[in-house]
C-alpha cells in the first residue's frame, strides 16, 4: 500500500493498523519505534491508542529505512535522525505542498 493511494488522500489520522498495511510492517514494530524514536509523536486517545499523520508515517518510512534497508541499529538510527532533522522537516513541508497542488488542482478542474 502507498500513502498516495485515493483511499488516504484526505485523511488526517490514521489507526496503527493501516500505518502497519501501508509500511507492510507489523504493528509491534510501530509500537516498539514509536517507544525508542523521539521524534515520534503520534496522539494518543483517551483509551491509549495511537493516531498516526503523515508526518509520522514518514518519519516511521525513514526510520526503516535507515534500520532495515541500511542495516543501521536503533542507536546508529537515532544519531543519523538528529543530524538529518532538517532533511526530515524538509521531506515534511514537500509533501505538505504536494498535497496542496493536489486539491488546488482538484479545485482548479471543479471550477
């Protein structure tokens, strides 16, 4: 599964479930780097679930990247994170503004 997919186009949150569908990962995963990575901060509800945006979500892609791609560990991961912070926040803000052409042009062909 792809975060492009029409399915998630408009979605704000998403359940630890389709984070683990869309990252082919599982959930215990998510749990596990969501408890060792700071830069992870996904909402919890009231019951202790987590609500995961796509902020998150691509920080969890870069994480898995860095450790199941690259073979780094978790403490290697963490350090390459802090120096690479900035690059994450630009990733952030590119696609922020991927999804905003995609609904100025959506508005732009309903007009």
């Amino acid at each position: 599964m792809d975060l492009r997919d029409t399915r998630y186009a408009d979605k704000l949150y998403f359940t630890i479930g389709e984070v683990a569908d869309i990252l082919q990962i599982p959930a215990s995963m998510i749990r596990y780097w969501d408890n060792e990575f700071d830069i992870l901060k996904p909402h919890k509800t009231s019951k202790g679930d987590r609500r995961f945006t796509k902020s998150d979500i691509t920080k969890l892609q870069h994480i898995y990247h860095l450790v199941k791609e690259k073979g780094f560990t978790l403490e290697g991961a963490k350090k390459e994170l802090a120096k690479n912070d900035l690059k994450i926040e630009q990733t952030e803000v590119y696609t922020k503004l991927l999804e905003l052409r995609k609904r100025l042009i959506t508005l732009k062909n309903k007009l």
